[in-house]
C-alpha cells in the first residue's frame, strides 16, 4: 500500500512549498542586493531605467508609445 506522502497530491504541494519558499529567499535576496547595487528595470510608465541605492533614477530608454 503506498504512503500518502508519495501521492500525486502530496508530491504537488511539496513542490509548492518549495517554490514560495524559493520566492521568499529569492525576493529578499534582491532587496538586499539593490540596497548596495544600482538596478535596471521597468517603471510604472513603460520606461526602462537604472535606480540607484541612493534613490536617484536615470531614463535609458522611453519604451512607450506616444
């Protein structure tokens, strides 16, 4: 007879935990490294930009369409 912790269900759930425990780890990770490091992504208006630990931001680029 198989252990309920070998069933699909149980295997899917295992899996889930690990990846919001991944997330977790991964989201701190990255909030710690931007407090040291400038960071290039996306902002709120379709820009690409570096932000800066310091708070000051530069526009690279104006990715929306005007």
């Amino acid at each position: 007879m198989k252990s309920q912790r070998t069933s699909p269900q149980h295997l899917a759930l295992q899996a889930v935990a690990r990846a919001l425990q991944t997330a977790q780890r991964s989201e701190a990770y990255f909030a710690e490294y931007r407090k040291h490091h400038s960071v290039v992504e996306p902002d709120a208006e379709g820009r690409i930009v570096r932000r800066f630990p310091d708070g000051q931001k530069v526009i690279l680029r104006n990715m929306c369409a005007q």
